[in-house]
C-alpha cells in the first residue's frame, strides 16, 4: 500500500522541507507553522517505511505534536494507532512515536531514520548528545530542530553551525506565515516587550532574554504624596510578609496613572498590620485594595472585607503571577506609567529574573536571597488599575443620565 502525504506547505515551510541538510535548525516565530511542518516530515518518514520519532521537552508538550499525528493517522487504513504509547505504525510497517526528553536516559536504544526536535531550546542537550544523535549512526538519520529561541544556550549553538557540512539553519519571524493576520501581530507588539516580542516573534536571539524590567529609572519620575488630593481616585495593592519577607503597599492614582505612595515594613502581629492597611484606606479613600491572600494574607482580607472596606482578594500561582508581571513589564516597556524613585523598588524590579522550568514554562521571582515584595504590590496595582471595570467616571454617563 502507498502512502502519500500531501501537505499545503506555505513558502517558508517548503523552503525548510527543500533542504538537502541533513541537520536542519529553524528558528522560527509563535505560529509560524513549526508543528505542522514537523509532523509531516515525521509522516513522510514513515511512508517510505522509516522509523520517526517527536520529541518534545515533557509530555504535555509532546502531545502537541502527538494530536495531529494520531488525527492523520486515523484517516490512513489499516494504520496501527498505539495510543498508550503515543505512536502509529503505518501498513509498510513505518512508524512515528513521541517521546519526552525530561529523562534523557530513557532516549537511548532505538535506531531512528529521522528525529523532530520540538521546542528544541528547552530540552536538555543530554537528551541531544548523549541519545538521540548516537541513535542517527546507524541508519545515517536525519534531525530537524524547531523552536523559538531562548536567549543563547545550545540551541543558539546548534543555529550557528548553519553552514557547516551537513547542516543548515532557517531564521522566520510570525509573520512569515500567511495565514496570520497582520494586525494579530502589531497587536502582541503593542502588549508585549520588546525583549519578548523580538524572541517570540521575531524568533531573535536575545542576549538579554532573561533581563524582566526595562526602561525602569526612565519610568521612575512620580512624587510622593502622603494625603490624596482633592478629586483624585486612588487604588492600592498588598503583598503581605511571610516569615522570611516584608509586606509592601502600592498606592496608584488612577487618572494620572502614577505610583504615590509605597510602604514596605518586616513582618508584624496581625492586629497591627490590619490596623495600618485600614488607616491607608481611609486615608486615601481608596476605590479598592487588592490584597495578595496566599498564607498570612487571607486573615488580613477577612478582617478587612468584614469591616466593609472596598477589598479584592489576589491570589499568586504562577500563572496569576506571570500575567501580572508581563502586563508591568510592557507597561514600563512603553512608558505607560510612572512609578517612584524608590532605591527598593528599583533594585527589585532590576534584579528580578525570569527562568524557564523544563516544561517551557517561564517562572518570575527574586534571585537567590533577595525580595521581591514591591515587585509584586506594583505588579497588582498596575494590573488592577489597567483592568478597572469597577470604575465608573463622567465619561460613562450621558447628558440624559439623572
């Protein structure tokens, strides 16, 4: 039985899929089209009998070639569909299977015909060296490494031997899909920083990658006060201490978009820092106050919300913690806000860093030792202060309203 795969390559996939190299390297934008082009080399493999393997940094990423692989496959007679090994064997007896690098070790002992790395740049090297390029001897076996970059780590090192017998390397923002609306595009250039725009996509390698705030003394230009001014509204955010860390207060005014008051003080009895975040809020008569509610901080919000103050409650995983963060990062990116000269906050927001976890998801957090604690209260602010459906202003009433 012949297979035959007929895949709507657009132009760059097919110059990629053209390439007489035995090591291919694309470093490509969000969307390009990286799977679909993978999954079909992996099934053109297979076709001509081959044996092909996905690997990806974890499984959860791993399905993400795997769903396409099993849906193809599906529609092929007499195609063996292996789920619980997340594999096919076609009727000539080719075959695609999906693996996870997370164990590198568990890569060893197949021969392999050709290998797709996914998300390349976050897998281990190990799982390159050490398995997967001895498993290509054998057959004389074929590898394609895909993936947005990661600053320079060795998947900017692979990208570089480009040109080397054997290899070659393709660079493709986004945009060099067709099928993605131009105004998609402009859209996350807007909301993103440059820095993460540019490695995500524009595929760039980014010296800088793991540098979180920019343009942060540029922004530091507000003065600040200590009672509201007359007409003003005002917002605040809390990231209460826990035992190693100190609580921080961030007060916003709302139409100036500035920050105007910012307190940091050591961990304290509860009945006093309850006591002081009620005294700010009616200092400021603040429209709200976001309390961060993980460990200490629920008590806190409890007491608050029960003495009928205007509170929200935040609570930190590391998705709420990354949303928050991006949206300050592009704020301060684009000089959307002013913040105060505060050596704390400075040196926090300068020396906060960005990591990626072997899954490929980004964690943001202190180095080794220090706070971040005015990070995060400026973090909430802002956000709850860019998202303020809860505000209403003259521009929402008419001259009709009564």
């Amino acid at each position: 039985m012949t297979v035959t795969i007929r895949a709507n390559l657009h132009p760059a996939q097919r110059a990629i899929h053209d390439s007489p190299a035995r090591f291919r390297v694309v470093s490509a934008g969000r969307r390009f089209g990286k799977t679909r082009l993978g999954v079909n080399e992996c099934l053109d493999v297979a076709a001509h009998n081959g044996r092909a393997w996905w690997v990806a940094p974890t499984y959860k990423i791993a399905r993400v070639g795997w769903r396409p692989i099993r849906r193809i496959a599906a529609r092929i007679p007499g195609c063996q569909v292996k789920e619980s090994d997340m594999g096919i064997i076609l009727p000539g007896g080719g075959e695609v299977y999906v693996r996870s690098a997370n164990d590198p070790d568990s890569l060893r002992g197949e021969g392999l015909d050709f290998v797709v790395l996914d998300e390349c740049a976050y897998i281990a090297q190990e799982a390159w060296f050490e398995a997967l390029r001895p498993a290509l001897s054998d057959r004389q076996g074929m590898a394609l490494f895909i993936s947005t970059p990661s600053g320079r780590n060795w998947f900017w090192e692979l990208y570089r031997r480009g040109g080397d017998e054997g290899w070659q390397s393709f660079q493709y923002p986004t945009s060099a899909n067709p099928y993605i609306p131009p105004g998609e595009i402009e859209a996350a250039r807007r909301d993103l920083s440059e820095i993460i725009y540019r490695q995500e996509y524009m595929a760039e390698f980014v010296d800088n990658a793991g540098a979180v705030f920019r343009r942060v003394r540029e922004c530091a230009t507000s003065e600040a006060i200590d009672q509201p001014e007359a007409g003003r509204q005002y917002v605040a955010a809390v990231d209460p201490a826990t035992t190693q860390d100190y609580t921080a207060v961030s007060v916003f005014d709302v139409e100036a978009r500035r920050q105007v008051y910012l307190d940091r003080f050591g961990r304290v009895d509860y009945p006093v820092l309850q006591a002081r975040l009620d005294a700010l809020c009616k200092r400021f008569k603040l429209e709200r106050m976001r309390v961060e509610i993980n460990g200490i901080g629920r008590p806190v919000f409890d007491h608050l919300a029960a003495a009928g103050l205007p509170v929200e409650a935040f609570t930190t995983t590391n998705s709420t913690k990354g949303a928050i963060i991006q949206r300050l990062i592009s704020a301060l990116e684009h000089g959307e806000l002013s913040i105060l000269d505060d050596d704390t906050q400075t040196g926090e927001l300068l020396s906060f860093e960005a990591k990626q976890t072997a899954s490929g998801a980004t964690t943001y957090s202190a180095p080794g030792g220090l706070h971040d604690d005015t990070v995060m209260a400026l973090a909430m602010a802002w956000d709850m202060l860019a998202n303020r459906p809860w505000l209403i202003t003259e521009d929402d009433y008419d001259d009709t309203d009564e």
